[in-house]
C-alpha cells in the first residue's frame, strides 16, 4: 500500500510541475490546489506511523483541510487543468477518512468527468478497494481484474495483483491471496513490491500451518532485494515460524545470534517478546513474566512494549491469579501504542477485571445482610399454619390477618436480600468461566448456589451452568447428571428448553444476549463492520442486559480507536451515557466523550484562510501556513 501510495504523490507532483510551468503566471488558483496536494500529503505521512486499516485524529485533519481547499479548486477555478487532481485528492481523502461511500461517490464522478486523467490507473485500484470496504467485493475483484485487463504497464498490473491479494487475505481466502501475490513477484519489476508480495506468501504459509513451506517461501524474498526493513520482519518472521512449529531450540539460537549482533538493535524488542512467547509455550510462566517485564522497562513507549504488557495482563489473570497486576498491565497497551492489536481486548479484560472487583464488593455485602440467617437450621413460621376456631372473634381474626401479612412481608424481603447474594455469586462464576477461564473456580461458585436451598431462585440457573461446563469439556456423565436433576426439579425451566432447543423466554433474555455478543466478538479479527452490526443487535433487542450495556461500549470504543471515527465515537459514547447512567463505567466514559467533543468543536471551527501567493522560484519549497 505504501507503494501505491508513493505513485500517487508522485504522478500528483509531476502534474503539479508540468501545470504550475505553463500556468505559472495563474498563481491563485494552482496555490489553492498546491495547498489541498500539501495537507494530503501531510495526512498521507501519519498514516504510515499507524497500522494499516487506522487513522489518527491528526490525519484525519490534514485530510478534512484537503478536501475543503481541493473543493475550492472545482467550485472556483472549474475550468484549470487542476481539477481532476482535486477530484482524485478528495476521493483518496474520504477513502482514508474511511468514509467509503463517498469515496465511492468521488471516484465514480472522477471516472465520469476525466476518463483520460493520467491519475485513472491508480484511481482503479483505489475504488476497487473502496468497493470491498462497503461490502461488494465481487464488484471489486470485477472491477480490480477488468482493470488488470485493461492495463499495459506491467508494474501498474503487479501493483492490482497485489491489492486482489490483500482483500483476498484480508477476508481470509488464503489459496486465492497466494495466487494472486505469486501473479505479483512474477510480473513486478519494482523489487519493493515483489518482495513484500512473497513475504505476504511466508506469512499465508505460517497461517495454514505449513512450516516448511513457510521457510522455504521466507528465504525467496532475499532473491527480490528486499529493503532492510523488510530484512529485519523476515528475520522475526523465522523466529516466529520456529516457535509456532514447536521448534523451540532453534528460534532461541537464531534470537541470541541476533540479539548479540548490533547491526538487528532494531528488532531486538521484536525477538525478545518471541522469546517470552517461547516460555509461555514451554509454560514456564515465571520466565515469561521476567522476559515481558524487561520489554516493558527496555522498550517503553513502543508497540512491542505495548505487546509484552498485554502478555503480563494475561499472565497475571490467568496464572498467577493477580487481577490487581492484570488490571494494570492491561490498562497500560493503549498507553503505549494507540493502534496495538491488542488495544481492543485489553480495555475489555480491564474493565472485566474492573466489575469483578465491583461484584466482589457486592458479594460481601450481600452475605453480610445475609448472614445472620443460619441457612441450615433457620425456619420460618409459616402464616398459614396459624389455627383459628370457626367462631373465632373478630379481633382474634383481625391479629391472625396481621400476623399473616407480616410474616409475608419478612419472607419477601429474605428472599431479596438472598437473590442479592446469588446473583453475585452466579456472576463471578461467569467472570471466573469465561473471562478468566478458571472453571474450577467457576465451578465452585456454581456448585454453591446449587446446593443452597433457601431462598434460592437460580438453583436452576446454576444447574444449567453446572451442565454447561461438564458438556464443554466432553464429560457426558457429569453433564447429563446435571441436565437429569435440572430435567426433575425444575421441568418447566426455561434453561432446560433451552438445552432441549425448544422455545424459550429466559429471563431478561440475558442467554440470547450473552451468545450474540460472543458471535460479536468473533467478527473483531476479520470482520470489524460485522461485529459492529451484531453488537448493534444486542443493543437493540436486550437493552436491559448487561451485554447490552458491554456492546454499546464496544462500539464507541471501535469508532473511538479503531476506526477514527469522531463523529461516530461521540454518537456512541452519548447512547451509554444517556442509556446507562448507573453503569460502573461512567466515571470512565464520560471525560473521554467530553474530550471527544471538544476535539469535534475545534476541528469544525472554520479555518483561518492562510492561503497566500506561491513565486515561481519557491513555489515547491516548504510550504509555511
């Protein structure tokens, strides 16, 4: 993509200077065009210091000034050879903007206006790009392949091989992305792009688990003269392939002969944390917290160090049982790199770990109103039993109603206090099952519920939990002793339809909600939009649910760091606002929707008009606005 993204500046100058020396004596409007080509460029510069796929709120500014200047270009100056460069500058920005269905709209109008612009191959590749953003991507591989067709240049062909490559791989069409990189390294003249090409082959391999092949195709890029960034990503990438082939030998070779030679200083970060994976493979898991200790100190403020907290997170939540530790490791990633790949689950795991805290509050509470009351031999005098003769007087009758309903009253708040005291202890062994993954302890917490028998209105509830674990693990004697006591004591239970798929209203649909939001969180890695959509779901159907609650935050938190999106990202941090004002998060949400807002008044704020005369003699000089 940087390639491409290089050609684009660079066919944007060489019109720029061909136009500016015939037209130089035109200053006003080509300095308004020279302005909107120079904010793209600024935009163009900080994405490449975030992952692909990202964009910080600086870019997006630089992007947003292009646009308003390149707009100025066609609505004041519509007849200066300058206009299908604004044209072309504004779809790239809204394409980079992530606003694809204007970027669509720009291209096709571009495509309408000027079908002989020298821009038009690059265009091609741009809007076929933009059409699998929206969701048509067999109109984009349509698009993409006539464009292949259609084209002479053999590096402009490479360069539409390579990007039907990336959707390919992007939406997990592994054989088909191999193909078309392998079309790549076989046409390309540009060394750059076929190397990258065959490296995206490597990586394809280490992703179907092919580690011999994945070697072999490693050690090819060389024959391509790979650049030395590209050089020092093979050599983690070999570690890599070492470690997750069960080769644990000779990745530590290969990562001590490069952390002892100066010349790899800049990937010693990287091979350092496969050596922590390698321990944690080994399950030596006090090395591997040591190991991601050092990154964090060594390399602090970069993403490798972003990586090494999230390990210690895990680390500390899943083995060492230290959420006090996990909690701040895990809220230490997004410090340390915005754009980290693991930004998302760490604030998820923090927050988690965040309401585990809060549950356990409630649960000493709950058992302290509780505990007064000796479950095993406390009982209740029932009001029924009170025996009053058929000519009972009236104040007699009168006393024994009173009784009655006070007795009523007494029972009603018991069970309220104890349904407190379950819910949170069912709670933490959902947080314990699955977040935390420690089914022993959630177990336990289960189990106790189940065997309370006063005032217990989850007994069928944990049985159903209790089924669950033992069904997961494949152990059907304890699964099915589980369903058998569930299937006699509660036969009308709602958890049993359930399991027996018949029609169920369970309550507060917190079970329908909980599995929507788990299909949500499967469509993070491969899918962001669709994640977005089925979180949207669990909004709109089980607004009441805690999940409700959980998905409406993660979709603000994707606009907010995934997508960039400020318009979005307030839009959604205001829903949980006014959704949930009681939630635990408030205190969290609340200042970030503030900042937000502010960043959105300021950047709306009309711009000073900084645009002033460009001479001949410096008009490509550094532009000072």
């Amino acid at each position: 993509m940087q390639k491409i993204l290089k050609k684009s500046q660079q066919y944007l100058s060489i019109f720029s200077i061909i136009g500016f020396l015939i037209f130089g004596s035109q200053c006003a409007y080509f300095n308004t065009y020279y302005n909107a080509e120079q904010y793209f460029k600024e935009g163009q510069k900080e994405l490449k210091k975030v992952q692909e796929g990202q964009i910080s709120a600086q870019a997006k500014k630089n992007f947003n000034i292009a646009i308003d200047k390149a707009n100025k270009v066609l609505a004041n100056y519509p007849d200066s050879r300058w206009t299908d460069n604004a044209l072309y500058i504004i779809a790239m920005s809204n394409y980079f903007k992530m606003d694809y269905s204007t970027s669509r709209r720009n291209f096709e109008e571009y495509f309408a206006k000027y079908p002989a612009s020298g821009l038009r191959s690059q265009a091609e590749i741009w809007y076929g790009r933009c059409l699998w953003k929206l969701g048509e991507r067999e109109l984009a591989l349509h698009q993409l392949n006539r464009s292949g067709q259609n084209v002479k240049d053999n590096d402009i062909k490479a360069e539409i091989y390579s990007a039907i490559a990336e959707l390919y791989q992007s939406s997990n069409q592994l054989d088909s992305a191999r193909q078309y990189y392998k079309k790549t390294t076989k046409i390309s003249t540009d060394p750059e792009i076929a190397a990258k090409a065959q490296y995206n082959i490597a990586e394809i391999d280490l992703l179907q688990n092919d580690m011999e092949l994945a070697v072999k195709d490693l050690k090819a890029v060389s024959k391509y003269a790979p650049s030395k960034e590209l050089k020092d990503r093979m050599q983690v990438l070999l570690t890599r392939i070492y470690r997750e082939a069960g080769m644990y030998a000779k990745a530590r070779e290969l990562i001590n002969t490069k952390l002892n030679d100066v010349a790899n200083e800049n990937i010693w970060g990287d091979l350092e944390y496969q050596l922590g994976l390698i321990y944690l493979a080994e399950q030596d898991y006090e090395s591997a917290s040591l190991r991601f200790s050092q990154i964090t100190e060594k390399y602090s403020g970069k993403p490798v160090s972003a990586q090494a907290y999230y390990q210690l997170g895990l680390l500390n939540m899943k083995y060492f049982h230290d959420y006090e530790k996990a909690q701040k490791s895990f809220s230490m990633v997004a410090r340390e790199n915005k754009t980290s790949e693991f930004v998302f689950d760490a604030k998820n795991k923090e927050l988690e770990i965040k309401r585990y805290f809060s549950i356990r509050k409630n649960l000493e509470k709950a058992w302290k109103d509780a505990e007064p009351f000796d479950l095993s031999l406390r009982g209740i005098a029932d009001s029924n039993d009170v025996a009053l003769e058929d000519d009972a007087r009236p104040e007699d009758l009168k006393k024994a109603i009173e009784y009655h309903e006070q007795e009523k009253r007494k029972d009603a708040d018991t069970t309220a206090i104890f349904n407190k005291y379950y819910q949170s202890l069912y709670e933490i062994g959902e947080l314990y099952y699955f977040n935390f993954e420690q089914s022993d302890s959630a177990f336990n917490y289960f189990n106790k519920i189940n065997k309370s028998q006063y005032f217990n209105s989850f007994q069928d509830k944990s049985l159903y939990a209790l089924y669950y674990i033992f069904d997961e693990i494949g152990d059907s004697v304890k699964s099915s002793a589980y369903l058998d006591t569930l299937r006699f004591l509660y036969p009308d239970s709602p958890y049993l339809a359930f399991i027996e798929k018949r029609e169920a209203v369970l309550p507060s649909e917190e079970m329908q909600a909980r599995q929507l939001f788990w299909d949500a969180e499967k469509w993070l890695d491969s899918n962001v939009d669709s994640a977005i959509t089925v979180f949207n779901s669990v909004y709109r159907q089980y607004p009441a649910t805690y999940y409700a609650e959980k998905s409406v935050l993660n979709i603000a938190w994707i606009y907010h760091h995934k997508y960039y999106d400020l318009d979005n990202a307030i839009k959604w941090y205001k829903i949980f606002l006014d959704e949930y004002p009681e939630s635990e998060n408030i205190s969290l949400v609340k200042p970030v929707h503030n900042n937000l807002a502010g960043i959105y008044t300021a950047m709306n704020a009309p711009p000073a008009d900084t645009t002033k005369s460009v001479s001949t003699e410096d008009s490509f000089l550094e532009e000072k606005t």
